[in-house]
C-alpha cells in the first residue's frame, strides 16, 4: 500500500474532509482569519480546495481501491517520459 498523507484516518473522516473542500471550493474559500482581542490574523490556506480534493480522493483511493475506483488517476503526479528513436536522413 502507498504513502498516504492522511496515514491512520479512517474512511469516514477522509470523507468529512473531502466534503470540507468540497464545500471550500464551492464558495471560493481561500483565507482563513482569526482573532482575539485587538490581535487579528488572516492567512491564506497552505493547500488551496482544489489540491485538498485531490489530496483526500487519493487517500480514498489507497483506502479502498475497489470502492473509489473513480478516484485512480486523480493526483497522480508522476510525469510518463516518452522516447521516440530518431531517424537520421544523409
């Protein structure tokens, strides 16, 4: 079995966490901000919802392949090299 990011989490919580982004990436969520006091604080999230989606359809995928099987090319990140022989004319 791969690596996952999300190594120990069960499928249930990898599906609340898909459904996050999903629900991030339907209103265009992109900062998080905080605050307490006079302090406030926004930042923008390390992954955007996009990358999150793909990071928790992966994980699903390694989980149970037979089950997200839809999820197999999903964030493969991999580049194919392709080689072609090339001809040389005189």
């Amino acid at each position: 079995m791969a690596l996952t990011d999300f190594y120990g989490w069960t499928e249930a919580e990898l599906l609340a966490g898909l459904k996050s982004a999903q629900n991030d990436l339907s209103r265009g969520k992109i900062l998080v901000s905080t605050g307490a006091g006079d302090i406030n604080s926004a930042s923008q999230l390390t992954n955007n919802a996009k990358e999150r989606l793909r990071m928790f359809q992966r994980a699903l995928y390694e989980l149970d392949p037979t089950t997200y099987a839809a999820f197999d090319l999903v964030g493969h990140s991999q580049t194919t090299a392709v080689f072609r022989q090339a001809t040389v004319t005189d």
